[in-house]
C-alpha cells in the first residue's frame, strides 16, 4: 500500500500517526490503573463532543454519561432500543435510507415497529411522522445523517414530534458527530449514537452513545441485551471500566483521536467540515456531475458526505471501472449501497482531511472519469 493512499471512504477513514503510535504500545490488563487512566480521557473527550457539537462551541446537554462500547455503532444502535424495549414496546422509525431502515431492523428484534418511510435520499415526510407517533409510541428512532445517500435529515422536527407524544428519541448521529452540529436537549435526544472510525477519526471497533441523565430511569434493566446492558455500563464508567474486556488498543486509538479533537474544538471542527463538503460539491458540479439527490435547500446537504450521481455512461459495468481507476490512483472512494449500486459514488471529508487531500480527491474523481 502506497504511503500516501488516501482514503476517502465513509469510515473507516485515516488514523493521524499518533493514533496508529497509541495503539501499538505494550498491552496492559483491562482491569489496570493504566488502562482506567485511558478509558478516563477518551470518555472525557467523547463526551465533550457530544456535548459540544454546535458552531458556537456551547454546550448542548443538560448532563448525560457517553459511553464506550467493544463493538461498533450497529451495537451502540442496538444497546439504544434494546435498553428501552427490551421486553417489547411500540417503535417508529425513519427511514429513507439505509442506515434507517438498520435501526428499524435492530428495533424489530425487541418491539413493535412502524416504520415511516420516503425513498432513498427523498426528504422525511414530516406529517407523515407526526400522523404514526402517538401516546403509545415507546421510541422514535431517526438518522441524522444518511450515510447512503448524503442527505442531512431535520433531527430538531423529528425530536419535536417525539416530545408532543412522550416518546423517547433515539438518534443515530454516526457520520454527523464529531463533525458536524448535534444537539442533544434542543433537538430532545434521549439517547445519541456515533461510531469510532467516522467523524472522530479513531480506528474502527468502538462506538460511543450518550445517554442523558433523564433517560436512565426508563432504561428496561434486566430486559436490556446482557452485552449491551447500559445501567451495567454507567455503573461501571463511574471507576472507568467496562463490564467486560475492554480492545485496550482500540481505546487508547479513540483517547488518541479525540483528544486531537478537542485540541482543534468542536466550533472550528464544524466549521472545516462545512467548508470542505462544500469544496467537495463545489468541485464535482464544476465538473458537470450532479448531487444525488438533488436540492434546492443546500443545507440539507450532509456535511461530512458527499454523494454524486455517475454520469450515464459511467452506470453498469463502467462504474465499477470508474472505482478501479480511482483505486489505482492512490484514492478510495465508496459507490452506492443497495439499489444505488452503479447509479452513484461516495466520498467523506470526515475526521482529519487537508485542503491540499480535498483537491486531490476532486482531481482523482476527474481524472478517473477522463479516462
Ligand atoms: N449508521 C450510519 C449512519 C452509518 O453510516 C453506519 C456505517 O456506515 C452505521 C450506522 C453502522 O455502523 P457499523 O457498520 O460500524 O456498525
């Protein structure tokens, strides 16, 4: 593998040097002061993350706990619904992608689902919400930031809906947080999910959700997923362990990772992601490509992810050519996931990306389209 190869893809995405260092010193037990001295400061810095996700760099959380689980952000969705419907329940989710439709799939192992649903990449149907959420409805569940098709999706309206009903709301925020805006008490979230190798730049393996303080007593305790028990986990945090062997490399990658994060604050961060999603879009429409979907409102455009239609000639057999091309060049991007396989390609300014690596993936693209 060329030194320089850049990956581009929507997670896992490049580790900085110190990361990789952290993770290759010598192993330590879980159960060690050291290791609890490495849970501490990657907890602190995550849940600063979660806390301090907005341009202004204020706070957004009343209180809550962000945990760190030995596995990744599907397990962390998992850990979301089955610590609150663990014996069953009634679950609206919204899906217009296919990260929604997972968290319907996740919640359809413990509850009763209704799922809401609009096409790939087709803005949330937001009466239609409103007209499935009722007094009976346990939890909502909701993306933020589809990452099959690069539409940002309006948490704020959706938590509004859950709230009118008593609901409890339950947010994936895995390619938004850590680089884009997140707000846990306007937005009403109860329990946030994101993912290790996203936004906070960290190797794949972990996940993180934070729980707030107001959502602990409606946690279902021995209904929970034994592995995924959260009150088991709080418990536990509060001595910076987890219940069960910690991936002691993989923490001391996130504390690593995070802790760059805090360095550069979470209002700089936004504000470099924006700018960058934006160069990204700005880059290839220059080309002539299109958006995938196409908006009139930019800012429901994702801010870490950029999704752009194959032009027609490129769709089929060509399109995986077009992806071999860019590979050869030193670049990895993604194509589209389910049926947008062939129809569209992916690329993510998530984690640590330069301006000089975001004209070297604008100029891959073009290049790899020339040919
Ligand atoms: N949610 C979103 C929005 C994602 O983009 C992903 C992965 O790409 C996941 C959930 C699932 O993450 P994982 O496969 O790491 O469990």
């Amino acid at each position: 593998m060329r030194e320089d190869f850049l990956l581009l893809n929507p997670g896992p995405v490049p580790v900085a040097r110190e990361v990789r260092e952290a993770m290759s010193a010598p192993m330590v037990s879980h159960r060690s002061a050291a290791f609890e001295a490495v849970y501490e400061r990657a907890q602190e810095h995550v849940e600063y993350v979660f806390e301090g996700s907005t341009p202004s760099g204020d706070t957004t959380s009343a209180g809550g706990t962000a945990l760190l689980l030995n596995g990744t952000a599907t397990m962390g969705m998992e850990a979301a619904v089955g610590n609150l419907v663990g014996d069953g329940g009634e679950v609206v989710a919204v899906v217009n992608g296919k990260f929604g439709r997972r968290f319907a799939r996740v919640a359809e192992r413990y509850a009763d689902v209704t799922r809401v649903t609009a096409d790939w990449g087709a803005p949330v149907d937001l009466d239609a919400v409103a007209d499935a959420v009722t007094t009976e409805t346990d939890v909502v569940t909701m993306v933020h930031n589809e990452t099959s098709t690069g539409l940002l999706n309006p948490v704020d309206a959706v938590g509004d809906i859950a709230a009118d009903a008593d609901a409890r709301y339950v947010v994936d925020g895995v390619t938004s947080i850590g680089g884009d805006e997140f707000r846990i008490d306007d937005w009403g979230v109860d329990i946030a999910v994101t993912d290790a190798q996203k936004a906070l730049a960290a190797p794949p393996g972990l996940s993180a959700v934070y729980v707030t303080d107001d959502v602990v007593p409606a946690l279902d305790g021995e209904a929970a997923p034994f592995y995924e028990d959260i009150e088991w986990h709080l418990r536990k945090a509060e001595s910076n362990q987890t219940p069960f062997t910690s991936a002691v490399p993989l923490f001391r990658g996130l504390a690593a990772a995070a802790a760059r994060i805090r360095e550069e604050g979470m209002a700089d961060r936004i504000a470099r992601h924006r700018r960058q999603a934006a160069a990204f879009r700005d880059g290839f429409h220059e080309m002539g490509l299109a958006s995938f979907p196409e908006l009139n409102d930019a800012a429901a455009y994702s801010n870490t992810l950029t999704a752009i239609r194959l032009p027609a000639g490129a769709r089929g057999a060509d399109a995986a050519a077009f992806m071999d091309a860019v590979t050869a060049r030193g670049v990895s991007i993604s194509g589209g996931q389910g049926h947008l396989g062939g129809e569209i390609f992916r690329v993510s300014n998530m984690g640590q990306l330069t301006a000089q690596q975001v004209v070297r993936g604008v100029r891959t693209v073009g290049d790899a389209l020339d040919e």
